[in-house]
C-alpha cells in the first residue's frame, strides 16, 4: 500500500514537475516530496526484507495489454533492490534540493526526475514481462531526457544520441528474450515462464539476449560504450542515480532472469560472463586511470564495478549448476553485496563531484587541487568513499571484495577443466582490477583534493548548502557503518538468495556475530568489526606512545621539496603525470598509448612539448566496424531507390513467390 | 600462555625488533660494502631522536598529512600483529586472514601515498605515482600467491596454512616454490628494496618510497620509518612462517604443560629466521643494482605470472 501510494505521488510530481516554470522553491518542494516518497520505498522495502515470508501478495490491475492485467508483487529479491535504489535516490533527492538552484535550467531536470525515480521502482516490483518492459523504458527515456538537460552542449547531444541507440538495442534484446521465455502460447506473467520447459536452443538463446540486454545497460564490456559519455553528462545527482543506482536495476533484470525465471542455467554461461566481467573489470579501471574528466572517470569506475559483481553472478552460476549450492550462495551473495556497496559509494562520490563542479565550476583534474582546505566536509565524505571504492578495510567495499575472493579461492573445486584453469586467471583479473582502482582514486583524490590549487576557481572553491554537506556525510558513514557490521548484512541477504539458489545459508553460521566465515571456522575468516577496533585502539597507542616518549611540538614552514623551492603550482604532478607509469606498463599494447615529444631548436624559445596519444580499441575497431558495415549496406541498398516502376513490379511479383512457396512447404511439412 | 597474552606479546614483540632487524640489515651490508658500520641498535636512537625533534610541516599541507603517519603506523602495526612469529595461538587472527592483510598493507600505501600529495610538490607525486604503479602489480602477485596458498591448504588464514604444513599436509610442490618466488618478489617491492627501490638513497631521481615521505621530520617521520621497519619484520614472519614453519608453537590439548616450553622455542626460532633472512637480504642487495623505472613492469608482472603458474601447477601436477 504504502509503495503504491509512493509510486503514483512519484507520477504526480512529475506533473508538478513541469508546472514548477521558473519558481526556485517550486523545484525544492518537488525534490523534498521525491525525497519523501522514495523514504517511504525504502521504507516498503525494509519492511517486506524484516518479515520472515517470502513473497508479497500479487497486484492485479486492470491495464496493460488488452488480453491480460498487469501483475505485480513484491518478493525478497525486488525488496532488496528496493532498499538498493531508494537509498541512492533518497540521497540524490535531498542533494537536489540544494543543488538544483545551481542547474543551468532547472525546468529541463525537475519533471523528469520524478518519473525516472518512479521508472526504476516500477521495474523491480512487475511481475510480467509487459510491465517490466514499460517500466524498464520509463527508466531509460526519462534518464535520456536528463542526459539531455543541458542540450545546448552538442557533445551532450551525442552523448545522449548514442545513449538512445544503446538503450534501445537493450530493450529490443530484453523483448526477444521474453518473447522465447513466454513461447508459443504467449504466457507473458512471470509465474507462467517459470513454469515453461525450454528446450537447448530457446535456453541458449534467452541467456544470451538477456546478458545483452542486460549487460548494456549496466556496462558490460563491449556495450558500456554509451555509459562514460552519458552518465556524466546528466547533472550530478541524475549521473549519481545513473551510475549508482539504474546500473543495478539492470543486473536486477540480469538476476531476475538467469536465477529465476530460466532457473537452470548452464555452467558454460557462468564461465563466460565470468570472463566478461574480468575484462570489463580491469579495462574499466584503467580507461577511468586515464581519465582527467573527473565525471567521466567516476563512470568508467562504474564499469569496472559492474564487472565485478558479474564475476559474482557467473561464478555463482556455475556453482550452481555443478550442485554446489552454498559456495552458489556465497558468490551470489558476494555479489549482492558488492551491489549495494557500489550503490552507496558511487552515489557518494557522484554528488561529491557534483559538489566539485558547484563549488568552483571545474570537473577537470588538471583545474582542480587543494580542495579538502575549502571543502573539509566535502573532501572528508569523499576521502571515506575513495577508500571504500580502493577495497580498503574496514570499510564496505573490502568486504564485498573479500567474499568475492574467497568465493573465486574456491572456484576450481568445480569439476570442469575449464573452470579449473579459468578462475584462477579472473582471479589474477579481479585482483589486478581492485590494485589498480586503488591507484586510479589515490590519483583523483589526491590531485583534487590535496595540494595545492592548479587554477584560479579552485583557489576560491565556495560554501555548498547544508543539505548536500549532510548528504555526503550520511551516505560516506552507511560506507563505514556496512563495513564494520558485515555479519548483519549478508544474514539479511542470506533470506533474499535461499529462493534462487534452494539453499539456507548464513555466512556467519561458523563463528557467530562479528564473524564472516563463509566456507567453515578453519577455512579463513574476517571481521570488520574486531579489526576496526583493534586498529583504533592501535592507533590511540600509536599516539600515546609517540606523544610520551617526544615532543607534541609543530612549526609550520614553506614546503622543503629537497630545496627546490617554487611556488607554482604547476610545478605539481597532474592526472596525466601520475597515470604516466600506469599507461606505460598496461596501456602501451591495450589502447596503443604512445607519447611523442617535441623539442624545440637550441635558441628556439617556443615550449617543448609531450602529446600523449590513446586508441580506445572498442571504439575504433568494434563500433567504428559497424559504422563503417552498416555504411556499406547502405550504400549498396541505396540503388533500390533509382529503379524503373517495371523492376518494382517484378520485385513484388518476386516476393509474392516467395511467400506463397514458404507457406505451401510449412502446410506440407 | 593463552591466546589473550600471546598475542599482546605479539603486537609488543613485532614493534620492539622491527628496528634491530633493520639495524642488522644496514650493519651487514656495511659490512660487505668494507665499512664498519654503525651498530645495529642505531635505528633505535634515531627514532628515539626523531621524536625528540619538532615536526615541520608545510604550509600547504593539510590534516591528512598529518594523519597519514599515524594511520600508516597502525594499519602495518595491525597487520603485523595477526601473522603469527612465535605461535599459532593468536587472538585476533582469526579477524584478518591474507587477503585483508593484503588490504591492510594496501590501506596503509594509501595514505602514504595521499600524504605525499598533499603537500603539493612535485616530489611527491611522483613516489606517490610510482608507488601505485609499483602496487598494482604486486598487490595482485600477492594475492594469487594467497590463492595458490589456499588451494593448497584449504584456508587463506595464515595460522591455519601454518598448521596444515606443519602437520605434514604438504611435501614439497612446485607450486610452494613458485609461490616463494613471486613472494619473494612482491616483498622486496612492497618493502622497496633493490632493485626496485633504493631505502638509502636521496637521489632525487630514483625515490620512490623516499619521495613520499620527503616532506616528514621528527615524529612524524618517526612514524613512517617505523612503519616501514615493521612492514620489513612483517614479511620476514610471512615468508619464515610459511615457508620455512619449524619451532613455530602450534598449540594441542595434550601438550598444554609444555606451551611456555614450546613458545620459547618459537620465539628463538622466528629470531634466527629473522637474522638469516635479514643477512640474506644484505647480501642480495649488495650483489645486485637498482633497476630502470619503467623495468618494474617486467619485474612485477613476473611475479604476478609467477603467483598464477604457482595455482595453474597445482592441477598440471595433479593430473600428470
């Protein structure tokens, strides 16, 4: 009840929304009232994970497709991903409330707000394909129409052309993928499908086009290409939903139909989505290592987040398969809760950089520096969130990544030779991916924030309105807080995972509370909340012990830079200097990085120059492959256009033959 | 001696030999170098009067500069405090296993890392840079290095791996050795020893440790060069324990007389293991020279395949 009355006040603010015209407070009070209906999904959301039985009543309501209702109903999975979004876009919501007043035109967001926040519930709580799919391009549309909020920017415009091409490849692959699951007798609620038998081609067939409906719009590598240039091209805290929140509405549709609806799928598709996420794990990282867009980085961090928890899902898949049902429910639950982690920190450091851009008008790394002396609350919450999003203990994304490691650690127990060989090198993939995330933040955080300003906005970055500061904080200690308390979270995910994999399983159930201890007592545990506190009381030592046995004195001085005293600050490293090693060792054959440099004549006064030179390979061999094919194609059908009225005729007397010969073999047959 | 008190002892005794150790490395290459040397306490005097001294910091720094000492001293103190020297019989080891000693010590390069951004020269981004570069290879070695080490001995907690081998779980594999290796490996980077890091040099051009921390005077530099001592000892517990496991106490239910007996025995051995990898080292580092920046590369991704062949062995000899 109470989410249905949340969802259609979201529909109504969409409404007020357009009838908000120039009116500051007008947008404020829709974002408070999206504020409170989301509040009120969490809340739905909470409720339903709190009670012990599985599934919610279904809802029956009389639209939809002229021969059946449209269904809806509530299970574990839909109420956790429940919880997932609404807390991003609860936050988002209040970060809008200050943060819209420094939107370009306001007018062009605050309409479409509404109905993305009320898209992407929509999409977790249908219960048949229609409505999923109505909902699913309520998400995507209302989210291209943010992309295109400040359209004056043609690189927006083309961010958001190419976003509608994506979207609408992902759309029609989900469509052919429920069309094979309903079959012949077109049993399009969810219930039907899952009691459809499918035989070997239709099951491959469905797996792939929901991997590749999917998997585009989360990110999956080769079809992210739309995500580093959309996401950040919405406003802050539409790119923060985008990337925090819509990408695991996507793996929600992923699960909903690899776990339950096809329900037994083969070890083969684990393996492979398990590989795709390892590439698109590290080949996000270190597109986003290159980045000096601090936005554009974010996204591709999004990548390489969503190619984690894929590896999650397919490892889980292929334990499944092989009968292992509780190393099935770690992986699942490894990537779960790497999902919600990723949600809460991302969201983080979106409205972070959009606190950024606020403040001193830049998203470029190279403008930006000393901004934690500014922007202390800003700087603190963002610091919180790089650590996380770098896998650092004790916070939230170590241990999703921990449980994902042990889940791998026990991937070649599988009997086949394939996996046997293969998780180990994922596993060299993953780890490789969370290394180098930890440098890609150490460079954003560190040339952003620490320092010394590089331009002049930097140097006057502004105050930014309580609610967004308020935001970050709370969102930057949910990161400590599910970092510290692990146990309690995987036993509630633990409810949420026994319908799809068949198995009870609690990852603490060896040691007890504090304790993660997944496979069994002996088998390797971890607590973040020991750890925290015995890295605290360390710390307090460590204090005491140096402030006892010394002096507690401080003199502030010019920095000593082994004598080279400067003072400009452009004698610092920038992102591109610090990614120079990193491009150098992993970029060299991946992206053809090269660097070329130009030095001037002796007695030439002129600059010498370092012109760094990247191939994006998807970009140029993948989709300007099919640029160039479906150019071709055109071109060669373009001469049906220049034909006499008699070669017309003939085409369509051709045709005509044709059909009529196809129909009479299929009446023989 | 129970677990409680064993593993106080622990967190006391790492700290406490961390600048012996390397005080002996120093004294030995000295040694070999044909100088006398300064004793091997001398690191307890230089901390003792770096502590003494005022810290200076930088105008432009900032409070994560000053943290950063502190947070790097305790996450390595930390993490040296669960990898058992003496005995098995830890209190908190259950709380971190390998991978979150990885991410300790990955917590720790962080903030050194940050701390050498901060104050915003060029110096310092650049070992801030090259540290990361250096990291992320060897963060991945060491955790296939876990991984094999798991696979092996069914746990990834490094009490439990010790026990298994000690119990005769393992004979001798390729894979153990290849992991050694690439451990190995992975310690003189993440210690920054030659040839990937000089710790006595003050050439501007080759730090890449000292460059990060190049802003840090008294405590707080006594902070980060403790660190650094303890993340020495750490490893050299690490590679001892696991590879080399003899004396270590492993405790039983019928030998609970004789533990105090056991654990002496223990901590005699981890102190011979330490001064024979200690010496070992000296001696590895003076027959070799430092290498090209851009040959870390190559170096790290030896480990990091090292680490991989060491897993992928396991079912080559499994199946032959």
């Amino acid at each position: 009840m109470l989410i249905a009355a949340a969802l259609s006040a979201l529909l109504t603010l969409a409404v007020l929304g357009v009838l908000a015209g120039d009116q500051l407070w007008r947008h404020r009070l829709v974002y408070v009232c999206c504020a409170l209906a989301s509040a009120a999904l969490l809340v739905g959301g909470l409720k339903h994970l709190g009670q012990t039985p599985g599934t919610g009543p279904a809802i029956i309501l009389p639209f939809g497709l002229p021969w059946m209702s449209a269904h809806f109903r509530l299970d574990n999975l839909s109420a956790l991903f429940m919880v997932i979004v609404n807390v991003g876009t609860v936050a988002a919501s209040v970060f809008g409330i200050g943060y819209c007043s420094h939107l370009p035109q306001p007018r062009r967001v605050t309409p479409f707000f509404p109905l993305f926040l009320f898209g992407m519930n929509a999409v977790l709580i249908a219960d048949d394909a229609f409505m999923f799919l109505v909902s699913w391009e309520f998400m995507s549309l209302a989210s291209w129409l943010l992309v295109l909020a400040d359209h004056k920017n043609p690189e927006n415009r083309a961010a958001a052309m190419v976003y509608l091409m994506m979207a609408a490849f992902g759309t029609f692959c989900l469509l052919t993928c429920f069309g094979l699951l309903a079959g012949a007798e077109g049993g399009y609620a969810f219930s039907a499908m899952r009691a459809a038998p499918l035989t070997p081609v239709t099951s491959f067939l469905v797996v792939l086009l929901a991997v590749l409906g999917a998997g585009s719009k989360a990110g999956l590598v080769p079809l992210h290409a739309w995500l580093p240039l959309a996401h950040p091209a919405a406003p802050s805290h539409v790119s923060a939903l985008m990337s925090g929140v819509m990408t695991k509405v996507a793996l929600y549709g992923l699960i909903r139909i690899l776990f339950d609806l096809h329900g037994h799928v083969s070890w083969g598709w684990g393996a492979a989505l398990m590989l795709v996420g390892g590439i698109t794990a590290v080949l996000g990282v270190l597109y986003a290592i290159l980045q000096d867009d601090l936005k554009t980085m974010l996204a591709y961090s999004t990548v390489e987040n969503i190619g984690i928890v894929v590896i999650g899902l397919g490892l889980s898949i292929a334990f499944k398969d092989s009968g292992e049902k509780a190393l099935a429910a770690l992986a699942l639950v490894a990537g779960l809760y790497h999902m919600i982690n990723h949600s809460i920190f991302k969201t983080l450091l979106f409205l972070s950089a959009g606190a950024v851009i606020t403040a001193t008008g830049e998203r470029d790394l190279g403008k930006l520096g000393g901004l934690l002396k500014r922007m202390p609350w800003t700087g603190a919450a963002t610091l919180v969130g790089a650590a996380a999003i770098s896998a650092l203990p004790p916070l939230n994304g170590f241990v999703s990544e921990w449980l994902i490691f042990q889940s791998l650690f026990k991937g070649p127990s599988l009997p086949h030779w394939a996996m046997k060989f293969g998780v180990p090198v994922v596993g060299a993939m993953l780890a490789l991916a969370a290394a180098l995330a930890a440098s890609c933040f150490v460079r954003a955080y560190g040339i952003a924030f620490l320092g010394r300003p590089r331009s002049r906005a930097a140097a006057a970055a502004h105050h930014l309105p309580g609610t967004m500061r308020w935001t970050m904080a709370v969102l930057a200690v949910l990161c400590i807080v599910l970092g510290t308390i692990p146990v309690t979270v995987t036993d509630a995910l633990s409810g949420v995972i026994q319908p799809l994999t068949g198995v009870h399983f609690a990852v603490s159930a060896d040691l007890g509370w504090p304790w993660l201890s997944p496979v069994s007592s002996t088998r390797g545990s971890y607590s973040g909340t020991v750890l925290m506190m015995t890295g605290l009381s360390l710390f307090v030592v460590s204090i005491l012990l140096v402030h006892g046995f010394g002096t507690t004195k401080v003199r502030r001085a010019d920095a000593w830079d082994c004598g080279h005293r400067e003072d400009i600050p452009e004698s610092q490293y920038t992102g591109q200097s610090f990614a120079q090693p990193m491009r150098r060792a992993f970029c060299t054959s991946l992206f053809a990085a090269r660097e070329t440099v130009e030095m001037p004549e002796p007695g030439d006064l002129s600059p010498a120059r370092l012109t760094v030179r990247v191939i994006d390979p998807i970009w140029t061999y993948l989709y300007g492959g099919i640029g160039r094919l479906v150019d071709a194609v055109a071109d060669q059908v373009n001469r049906i256009q220049f034909l006499t009225v008699r070669r017309y005729l003939l085409m369509m007397f051709a045709t005509l033959v044709f059909m009529l010969l196809v129909v009479a073999v299929r009446q023989q047959q | 001696m129970s677990a409680v008190l064993a593993q106080i002892v622990q967190i006391f005794l790492v700290v406490a030999l961390a600048p012996l150790i390397t005080g002996w490395v120093r004294k030995v290459k000295s040694r070999l170098q044909g100088r006398i040397g300064a004793s091997p306490l001398q690191p307890y005097r230089d901390i003792y009067r770096l502590l003494q001294k005022e810290a200076v910091v930088a105008h432009s720094a900032s409070w994560v500069f000053r943290a950063a000492p502190y947070v790097t001293f305790s996450a390595v103190w930390l993490a040296a405090a669960v990898i058992p020297t003496f005995t098995t019989n830890l209190l908190l080891a259950p709380a971190a296993d390998l991978i979150a000693l990885v991410a300790l010590l990955g917590l720790a390069r962080f903030w050194t890392a940050l701390a050498g951004m901060d104050v915003g020269t060029a110096f310092g981004g650049m070992g801030a840079s090259r540290e990361m570069m250096i990291a992320s290879l060897a963060e991945p070695a060491m955790l296939m290095v876990s991984f094999s080490l798991s696979l092996i001995s069914g746990t990834t907690s490094p009490t439990q791996i010790i026990a298994f081998i000690l119990g005769g779980g393992v004979g001798i594999e390729v894979s153990m050795g290849l992991a050694l290796a690439a451990l190995i490996m992975v310690a003189i980077a993440e210690n920054g020893r030659i040839p990937i890091d000089n710790p006595a040099t003050h050439l501007e051009l080759t730090m890449v440790h000292e460059a990060m921390v190049l802003e840090y005077s008294g405590r707080h530099l006594a902070l980060m060069e403790g660190a650094a001592m303890v993340r020495l000892t750490l490893f050299m517990a690490l590679i001892g324990g696991i590879f080399a496991p003899w004396g270590m106490a492993v405790p039983s239910p019928e030998m609970s007389g004789a533990n105090v007996l056991a654990e002496m025995v223990g901590l005699a051995a981890f102190l011979a293991k330490c001064f024979v990898l200690a010496t070992a080292l000296a001696v590895f580092e003076t027959m070799i020279a430092k290498m090209r920046v851009f040959r870390y590369a190559d170096f790290l991704g030896g480990a990091l395949l090292l680490g991989l062949l060491a897993t992928i062995f396991l079912y080559v000899s499994e199946a032959v």
